[in-house]
C-alpha cells in the first residue's frame, strides 16, 4: 500500500474521532482538506475516489451509500458513511495507530454479540401510554393556541 492509501486510512481513522465512533461521514472534500493539512498530500477527487475504491477492494473500509427522497420525486445525495471492517482494524493495529487496538477490541466484541450496540429498552427512552399521548398532543395544542 503506498503512502497516500497508507494516509488515507490513518485520516479516516482520524475523521472518527479516534475510533469512538463506529463510522465517519466526512466528504471527500474535508477528507481531502485534513490529508493536505496533516499529511501534507495534495491529491484530487479523482485520485482520492481510487484510493478510497482501492481500500474498499482490499477489504479494509466498506461504504455505505446515503441519500434522502424529497416529496417531488427529488433525490438529494449525502456523503457515505465510511467504517473499517476486522481486517482494516487489524491494518491499523499493524501499523500502531493510537487508538487501533481499542477499535479491534470493540469490532471484535461486536461480532462476538457482547456489543449491544443497537437500541434497546434501556436507550430508547420511556414507553408512552395512549393516555399520556393524548394528554402531551392536548398540552401541544395548548402551547400552540397561546403564541397565536
């Protein structure tokens, strides 16, 4: 892997706050921004899609498409988001990144079922009754009514 790949992995590391996040969603434009800034590589959108394909084909990211459908049919087109898989952990491990091996540990509880990562009781809050949603829709309207 050459030097700008080797970059790109560190700077996507990076972009998710040092692997407290799962994922990143930085645009290929900020992604280009922080490899000029702390890496001093100057590449173009087309050069950084290759890389970006290249670590993907590797096996050490997977990019997960974005987008949202407006109500006249439109489709507006976010960023991906963009999460390093068990082999790109390990690259990055392999490398002594700060902060890797915490990476590998967590993917490594994820995939072994000890990560309850997804929501549960505990992190989707209160479960409301059909009274208390009526009683908040009734206290809504109120509030509404008053700044009339």
């Amino acid at each position: 892997m050459n030097s700008t790949k080797h970059a790109l992995a560190i700077t996507l590391f990076a972009s998710m706050e040092n692997g407290n996040k799962h994922y990143t969603k930085a645009s290929i434009e900020k992604i280009r921004h922080l490899l000029t800034r702390f890496h001093k590589i100057k590449i173009q959108r087309r050069w950084l899609f290759y890389c970006m394909k290249s670590l993907e084909d590797a096996g050490y990211i997977r990019r997960r498409k974005r987008f949202d459908k407006k109500g006249a049919g439109e489709i507006r087109q976010f960023s991906s988001m963009v999460s390093f898989t068990l082999a790109g952990a390990r690259y990055l491990v392999t490398k002594q990144i700060t902060g890797a091996r915490e990476l590998l540990q967590r993917l490594l509880k994820f995939m072994a079922g000890l990560d309850k990562r997804f929501p549960n009781e505990k992190t989707q809050g209160p479960k409301l009754t059909p009274e208390d949603l009526r009683e908040s829709k009734r206290r809504l309207k109120a509030i509404l009514e008053n700044m009339v």
